[in-house]
C-alpha cells in the first residue's frame, strides 16, 4: 500500500491517510477481501503515530470501507458504500455489458442541493464539536419508564395512524410550555411536530415560498438553512450579523418575502438580537408585508441577564416560531416543532400530511409525559446549570493560555465563537494544528456555518462547542491548543 504524507499540508495526517487509503479503494488498487497492514506496522512504515493511523482506520470501517475481523485482521470491504444498496436490500448485481443504460441517456436528478455538516464520527479524544451535546445528561432512567408507561396504555396508537401534525397532548403541552417560557400564546392547534428543526424550517417553506422570492439571511449563518433556500432557488440575500445579531439598518432598505433569523442565540457567532433591533425588524415585517421565520434551537440555555421576548411573543401574525428539543434533550430522538400564525395554521396542517405521515406516536407520548409532569423543567434546570459551568470553563481556559479574547455567544447555548488573536495563523490552520494534539476545533464551515462573501469572519474565528464535554477536558484541551500554537 503506497501511501504519501505532506507534513506541510493544511489537512491532519488521519486524514490524508484517510483519504488516500480511501482513493485506493474506490479505484480498484485495494480490491475487496485484500487484507490491509496493522496499524502498528503502517505506523512504522510512514514513521508516523500509530494513533493516527488507528483513528483513520476507525473513520474507515465506520463508514464502510474497512471490515475488521476479530484475531485475525483488518480488510477492505466487499461490498464498498456505495454499491452497497439494491431493491432488495443487498448488494446490487452488475448487470450485463449489453443491459447496462449510459448514465448519459438518464434524465439527471431534479433535485440540486448540497448536504449540511450534521455528522462528526470523530474519535477525537477532545472535540469541541459544536453540534453535540452531553450524551450523560440524557435521563434515561426517567425516559425509560416514560417510554413503558406509554407502551403499556397505548391501545391501537401503535397499529393506526396518527395525526400527521402530531398528538394532540403534545401539542397542548408545547403550546402550555412556551407560554410560561417565551410568553408565547398560542392554541395548540397551531404547533405542528416535526423531525426537529430543519424539518420544521423546510416546512414553514412549503407554506410560505415560492420559487424566486427573496429571502433575508444572517451572515454568516447555519449552513442547514442556507443550503436548504438555494436547493429550492431562492433569491438571497445575507445581511452581516454582529454580537447584537442581524444589522437591521441595513435590512431596513430591503424588499423580501421572508428573513431567516436566530434572535436567541445565532449559529454560528452566536450573537443575541437586541431589543431595539427586534422592535426594528418586527416594523420592516408588518411595512412590507414580509414573514419572520424565527429559530429558537437553544433558548433553553441563558446564563445571565434578561432573557429577551421571543420575537412571536411581540408579533403573533408575522412569525413562524421554530423549537426542538436537539438541544434541551438529544438530537437522537428527532423531535421539534413549528408555531404558525392562526391564519397559516390550516396550510401548514396540510403540508405536513403531504411531507409525511406524522411523526412516532411513542416518543410523543413520552416526551408530552415529561412535559406535563414538571419532568423537562426539572431537566432543563440541571442541564442549564452544567452548561454553565463549562462554558465558565472554558472561558477562563482560553483567557488563561490566550489573555484578553475576543468571544462571542457567551450568554446562551452550547457553544461560543472565538477570533483567533493577531499573529496567529488563519482558522482553518488551527483547526489542523489542534487535530495534530488529538484535539477537535471548528471552522466556521466544518462547524456547520456558511458565510457568503470573501470569508472575512470564516478566515479568522473557530467555534468552540463545550456541553459534551467535563470541565478538566475543557482545560486539557485549550492547554494542549496553546502548544501547538
């Protein structure tokens, strides 16, 4: 196996050898079955850790491309990822020369779009992924007799359909919850439950958009909406967004049909709208007749100060509020929701029948259990009071290595936005230096932001997400980052 190392690339040796092994597969070098050397050996061969050969190995077999087989060894797979599916759920047999179809002469797919960084299958032993959160503040043990108590009541639910904009009890609890939260008043025949917040933006879509309308965004912003308005041509248009979110003077001079906001807490650089600036966008929407779409992934999370009206609170017509419980409880169990205005309510009830068939009545059930009985406030004061620590964590880690810092994002949510200090090299740099140290730092694209324009915010801040992990990986891992540097 010929593999070549550049110890001056921008990219983490894992990851070349990841790629290159890869390659060699994909083009018949590696042929499936062939055995490949121990990480030991490859280690001593490229005079490299064998650390670093284990976890391009790990990414390999986690996706597919390697097989381990236990005593033995390590193999290249069969049958690779991407011929792996056919109609019957196996391996595809390759047709005969004379049957195959040019791809030339298949109409290409309808669909353009490109997918969102969603998945981290780092085995960094510190990663400050920003996504993630603390899989040990999930209460098992209470969803765990949620779940049986649901199961044991459940009568045909399981057998039958429900409806497609979700069970009624959680309906009503949500629309109970964000009143005493968000000061949101609704009746629950306006929240619509949905796989999580994506789901839920696509769908304020549906019943809002159409081809060519224009649509104001933060920049930079979260990569998932952004590349979810291009793949159905939408006309953009990104207003920059500061430590008091979205400048709303420069919006002011705008004409859309919808703008994209995170007044909470903004993905990526995590700034908080300010009052005056959410009374300014708020008048824009009812001048011109626009629609707010307001997502609140991770309001839950507040460590100081007034927590700011939800702009649905101060305008109930103009904004689709969107929620999910990613963040409060686990992205795992997919669930969130969308608040329509009481006139859009009918439309958006029958998209959601037209996108699916409504979501898994156990997980509702449970999770509208946990809401009615105290049990998801109980949680969220425990988990917002860990969170807190370690973004206290990591703040005094990072003004104990760096000195004064530049931070955004402090106030709320999971993560927080750090600009590199002059002299530094540029974040993407970083990011591969700190891999270097078995560590996991984000720029703003690989952290799941997307900024349009020359990349002045992406060159120079990395993300930081801290919720996943304990207060003495936070220092080790900043420590360690400040080595490299």
């Amino acid at each position: 196996m010929l593999i070549s190392l550049d110890r001056s690339s921008s990219s983490s040796l894992q990851e070349q050898l990841f790629e290159q092994i890869r390659q060699q597969i994909l083009d018949g070098r590696l042929k499936g079955e062939a055995s490949v050397p121990s990480s030991r050996h490859l280690a001593q061969q490229l005079g490299i850790s064998r650390n670093s050969v284990t976890f391009a190995y790990e990414r390999l077999i986690n996706e597919g491309y390697l097989i381990t087989r236990p005593m033995v060894g390590t193999y290249v797979a069969a049958v690779l990822p991407e011929r792996a599916m056919s109609p019957a759920g196996g391996a595809a047999e390759a047709p005969a020369p004379s049957e195959r179809r040019s791809p030339e002469k298949l109409a290409p797919a309808a669909f353009t779009g490109r997918s969102h960084a969603i998945l981290n299958n780092s085995r960094i032993p510190i990663d400050f992924w920003p996504q993630r959160t603390d899989p040990r503040a999930f209460p098992l043990k209470t969803w765990r007799r949620l779940i049986l108590h649901a199961l044991a009541v459940a009568g045909h639910n399981l057998t039958e359909y429900g409806d497609p904009c979700g069970l009624m009890a959680l309906r009503a609890a949500i629309a109970d919850h964000v009143a005493v939260m968000r000061d949101i008043h609704v009746r629950p025949e306006q929240v619509v439950i949905v796989a999580g917040a994506q789901l839920a933006l696509n769908l304020a879509l549906r019943v809002l958009a159409r081809e060519g309308d224009t649509i104001v965004i933060e920049n930079p912003c979260s990569q998932g909406a952004a590349y979810l308005f291009e793949s159905v041509n939408m006309r953009l248009c990104p207003i920059a967004a500061d430590e008091d979110g979205i400048d709303t003077a420069q919006l002011a001079r705008v004409a859309a049909q919808i703008a994209y906001v995170m007044p909470s807490h903004q993905y990526p650089m995590g700034g908080v709208l300010s009052l005056e600036r959410r009374k300014t966008i708020l008048e824009w929407a009812d001048r011109t007749g626009a629609y707010i779409i307001e997502d609140d992934y991770d309001n839950e999370f507040h460590y100081g100060g007034m927590l700011l009206p939800a702009l649905k609170a101060m305008s109930p017509e103009n904004v689709i509020y969107l929620g999910t419980f990613s963040k409060s409880l686990g992205a795992g169990l997919r669930t969130g929701y969308a608040i329509f205005p009481d006139h859009l309510a009918p439309a958006a009830g029958a998209a959601k029948a037209l996108l699916d068939n409504g979501q898994v009545w156990l997980e509702q059930a449970a999770l509208a259990e946990f809401l009615l009985t105290g049990g998801f406030v109980r949680h969220l004061r425990r988990v917002r009071l860990r969170y807190q620590q370690r973004r206290n964590a990591i703040v005094a880690a990072l003004r104990q290595h760096f000195g004064r810092v530049d931070l955004r994002g402090t106030e709320a949510g999971t993560h927080l936005a750090w600009k590199l200090p002059a002299g530094l090299p540029r974040a993407h740099q970083v990011a591969a230096l700190a891999r270097s140290q078995n560590v996991g730092v984000y720029t703003i694209q690989s952290g799941g932001g997307h900024e349009y324009g020359n990349a002045d915010v992406s060159n120079d801040w990395l993300l930081l997400g801290y919720a996943s992990l304990a207060e003495d990986q936070i220092e080790a891992g900043i420590s360690r980052l400040k080595s490299r540097l």
